[in-house]
C-alpha cells in the first residue's frame, strides 16, 4: 500500500513538474508582454519650470473725479460695462457755470466800455499837454488808468475761457478705453473736486501678467530677448479654450534681495477677456527652442548604475528582441524626456515590463505602439 501511495506521489510530482516546465517553454515562445512607444522627432519650445505664479493687473488704471463741484445730474453708463475714450459717464448741474459764464461776459462788456473811455482821455490829454493846458503828472496818471483797464479787460477774458472750461466740466468723459467699477456717486450727490471718487477705469486690452522667476535665469532672459521676443501662456483652472498667448515686455532693473528673484511683465492682447485684473496663473515663459529633438515618454529612461539607458524593440527573422541602449537625457516635461545622444526617431522603446527585460530577452508587444507627442519641454 505505501508504495503505491508513494508511486502515485511521484507521477503527480512528475506531471506538475511537466506543466511548468511546459509553461516556461511557452512564455519564453511568446515574449515578455511589454507596452511600447516610438521615439518622435520634433521642435520644443524650452520653459521655466517650474512654472512661475503670475498676476493678472491692468494695463493702466484711471480714477475718475471731477474738477468742479457740483450736483451729478446724470450717469451714462452701468457698473461694469465696457467704456471708450471720450464715452460721457457723469453729467453735472451746468446751471451754476453758465450763471459765471455770463457774469464773466457781463463784466468784459463793463469793463471793455472803460478801457474805450481811457483811450479817448489819453487822446485828449496828448493835444492839451501839446497845449501846456494840463501837467505832465496828469498824462501819466491817466496813462496809469488806461494800462490798468487794459488789464482789466485781460483779466475779464481769461474770466470768460475759466468758465468755458469749468462749464465743459459739467461733461465727464472717459480717458481711456476700459472696464467702469464699481459706481462710487449717484445722481443728486454733490461731488468735491478733487477730493471725492466717482469711478476707477480698469484697462484690460492690453493687459499685464506679472510674475517672477530666480535670478539665475537673469542672463539667459537677457541673452535670448536680444535675439528674439519670448513668448508667454497664462492659463488657470477651468480656464475655457486655448490658454492666451503674450510677449514679455519688461523685465524689472533689480532682483529682490529678499527672495533672489527678478520681477518680470508680459503684455497680453486679451481679446476674448480670458485675462481679468486680481487674477493669479500658471505662467509658461518660452527662452528658446530645441529643434529636431528627439522625445519619448519618461517612464522608457531607466536608471543604472554608472548611466541611464532605454530598451529598445529590435526585430529578428523569428521574434522581437529587447536591446538595452544607454542614451544621455536631456530636459523633460509632463511625462516626456528628450534624448540628446544613443536613439534615433522611430525606433520603438520599452515603456513597461522594463523590470523583467535582460538585453537580449524576447519580447511581445501587448498594445499598439503610441508615439511620444508632447512638444513642449521645461528648463530646470
């Protein structure tokens, strides 16, 4: 009875023993499953990484106040409506400013009779001191009195262009193209000029990003904006369509001893009113560009010992190979590496299953090969 037992022990242990060994024949036949990709050829724009935090001001901001004091008879527009150059916004009572107006003129016309008067007496005063009927004293006393209504009437006229202007005042317009805030006056206030608010005019086409980057890019920046005008994205969370595209357009004369960075400014044309004041965004300066660089996913590099290399799939007559190629990296971003040296465009490179691979090892491709396809890179 035991040595059946042990017999039937033994074919078991056999036929288990077969099967794996069978199994190992199989897999080997097959290949180690691996994900692939293929290596793609192509220009990207290098990038600051990580990317600076911006913020969104207006291109320019206008307080608007009156210059007279008066009563606001009017407003003609609405909070946050878009205003041009020259729209009117407030009207005041011009009633006060007409009645100085004609006060004004009243008092050239007195005062134009008067001078007319002086010039007929110095007239006179000629021919009776030709005569010796008057003295000298009163040819110049009544010379004082023709100069001084000169004057008068000098003054009587710049009187009269005072209230031409004070009654143009009663008309406030916008000085620049903008977005009106928030209404700080309403009809029947009474406003004091200068001292009252009656509205702040964002200007939001263009509009500025600020932001800032470590001194150590400082010459770079510097180097590449004599060549060239760098790009600049913004973009935030949620943010609809394409992120905006500026251009940097100054660069502050000092670096912030504090922080060790150098406050920069981008000018957006902002015509879909992406960009809105107070804001914050991920800002994406483009320095330079690499051109015909060659990519691949960042999970294909794999780090040794002495050196970081890449499997790649090379065909044989009968199966498909993994080689180890040691490549020389070079910057990467959002999941995708650029090889400077050891790969060429096109060659299919391993992007999973590395950990089982040997060079020399059978492979078989468990998905469609996916070429790399981002195109932009990050400076670090």
């Amino acid at each position: 009875m035991k040595n059946i037992l042990f017999s039937a022990a033994l074919a078991l242990a056999a036929a288990m023993l077969a099967g794996g060994c069978s199994r190992s024949v199989r897999l080997a036949a097959g290949g180690v499953p691996v994900l692939v990709a293929k290596a793609v050829e192509t220009n990207l724009p290098v990038e600051i990484q990580p990317a600076p935090v911006g913020h969104v001001v207006p291109y320019s901001t206008v307080t608007v106040h009156s210059q007279i004091q008066g009563i606001i008879s009017a407003v003609h527009f609405q909070e946050g409506q878009e205003v041009t150059n020259g729209q009117p916004l407030f009207s005041l009572d011009p009633r006060p400013q007409e009645a100085a107006l004609e006060q004004a003129r009243a008092n050239l016309q007195r005062d134009s009779g008067q001078l007319e008067y002086q010039k007929a007496n110095n007239a006179r005063d000629a021919k009776l001191f030709e005569s010796k009927i008057i003295s000298q004293d009163q040819v110049e006393t009544d010379k004082a009195s023709l100069d001084a209504a000169v004057g008068t009437v000098a003054a009587d006229k710049a009187a009269i262009t005072n209230a031409l202007l004070n009654l143009g005042y009663c008309e406030i317009h916008a000085a620049v193209d903008g977005v009106a805030g928030v209404l700080q006056a309403f009809v029947g206030n009474v406003v004091k000029a200068p001292d009252d608010t009656l509205l702040t005019i964002n200007q939001i086409h263009p509009i500025y990003v600020q932001f800032a980057v470590p001194e150590r890019y400082l010459p770079e920046i510097q180097r590449q904006m004599r060549q060239h005008t760098l790009k600049v994205t913004a973009s935030y969370e949620n943010m609809d369509g394409d992120p905006p595209q500026g251009e940097l357009t100054f660069v502050d004369n000092t670096v912030d001893t504090m922080t060790g960075t150098i406050q920069l400014r981008a000018t957006f044309p902002n015509k879909r009113d992406v960009l809105w004041p107070g804001q914050f965004v991920a800002v994406d300066l483009t320095l330079s560009e690499l051109t015909n660089a060659i990519v691949v996913p960042s999970q294909a590099v794999q780090t040794g010992q002495d050196q970081q290399f890449i499997y790649v799939v090379k065909s044989s007559p009968t199966n498909q190979i993994a080689e180890m190629r040691p490549v020389t990296v070079g910057i990467d971003y959002d999941g995708e590496t650029v090889i400077e040296k050891g790969l060429q465009a096109g060659e299919t490179v391993v992007t999973d299953g590395q950990l089982r691979l040997t060079p020399g090892t059978a492979v078989r491709i468990s998905g469609p090969s996916a070429p790399a396809t981002n195109s932009l890179a990050k400076a670090e």
